[in-house]
C-alpha cells in the first residue's frame, strides 16, 4: 500500500523525523481531538547544548485531567517557562552559523504571552517554520478523533515520541548527520528539534530532512 496522507501529533517545535514525514506525504493532518499524551513532543522538545541533550518541557493545564482532549490543553503561564527556554536556546545557538539569521522570526514566541491553547501555540511555531524553509505546506487540523485512519494514511502520532521505549522503528527515517555547535564534544545528536538543524544548516537545512 502506497501512503498519500499522514496523520502527525500536534508538537513543540518538532524533531527532525516529524519534518520528514511533511515532506513525503502529499496530505498532512495534525491531531487536534485524541486524548492529551503527556511526555511527548505534544509539549517539548530537545536541543544540543554544552552539557548534551537537553529537553525544553512547556508547563501545561489539562481542564479535564487525564481526559483532557489536546485541543483543551493550555499553557501555564504562572510558570516562567518562556525565560528559561529562551535563555536555553540562546546559551545553545548563538554562536551557531544562522542562529542570527532567525532569531526574530522565534523571539516573539517567547516574549507575549497571547497563545492560551498548546495546539495554536505549537501551529504558529510550525508555520513560522516552514516560511523559514520555504515549504508551502497546506496543513488539515482533525475535526474528530479517529483511532485507525484508513489503509492509505500513515499514522505517526503515537509513535515519533523522545522516549526510545514507546518509539517504534521508523525505516523511512535515516538520520543525516550535519555540523552541530557542540559537536566536538558529544559528537552527532540525531533528531533533535527543527530549531537545531535551522540554526546549524540554516536553508541547507531541507537535505538534511530529506
């Protein structure tokens, strides 16, 4: 069976693995309506820094609990979390060949606090992304969970995740390597978040998903 469509979870500025997929499929759907995973990509993601791999986790509210819908999810902001991962990233990526080249297109991610729902919050960082790379990418939010999609969507929303336990073997995906800041001293992280590659390959950056 050939895959002309892919369901993604929704995600906080995405692996590496996650772009692949928007790159192969010729219809993208991000979940918006399943029951909220907590520990997922849904709300972190993970950089290169001086000390090694480093997840940035934003604080959420589930109105609901554990049967809180991914589109109900909000972010917390009694929690200075905008700060600490700006201050991350910065610490990360300032010396990094593009790092200069984005950075206004991200700060204001960081600076407002006028995104109340998780989802919106992770689409607007999506789509800044895929201005920066040129990909005019049409995106379908879900109206409805559906738990098994039909034979000819591939459905990844469970299974790129940063716990390699609950991963599942993704043949599809070959990690390119590419220069990292901190390379010298960890060697080669695969995977980690679009903002890594960008900052690293800046518009080089679509060889290295493809």
């Amino acid at each position: 069976m050939d895959f002309t469509s892919v369901i993604l979870s929704t995600a906080y500025l995405p692996p590496v693995q996650y772009f692949s997929k928007m790159l192969k499929y010729k219809t993208i759907h991000i979940e918006k309506f399943e029951t909220y995973s907590r520990q997922t990509y849904r709300n972190r993601c993970e950089i290169y820094t001086a000390n090694g791999k480093l997840p940035l986790v934003i604080p959420v509210v589930r109105p609901n609990g554990n049967r809180t819908k991914t589109t109900d999810v909000r972010i917390d902001y009694s929690v200075k979390w905008q700060r600490e991962h700006w201050r991350a990233l910065e610490s990360a990526y300032k010396n990094s060949a593009y790092y200069e080249f984005i950075v206004d297109e991200f700060a204001p991610f960081y600076q407002q606090q006028n995104i109340e729902l998780l989802h919106e919050f992770n689409e607007r960082l999506l789509h800044t992304v895929l201005e920066i790379l040129g990909l005019p990418i049409d995106i379908q939010p879900t109206d409805k969970f559906i738990k098994e999609y039909p034979a000819d969507t591939a459905d990844f929303r469970y299974t790129i995740h940063p716990k390699l336990q609950h991963a599942s073997e993704d043949e599809e995906f070959n990690p390119k390597p590419y220069f990292q800041v901190f390379s010298d001293r960890g060697g080669f992280i695969p995977n980690l978040s679009i903002f890594d590659l960008l900052c690293n390959c800046g518009k080089e950056s679509l060889e290295k998903i493809l």
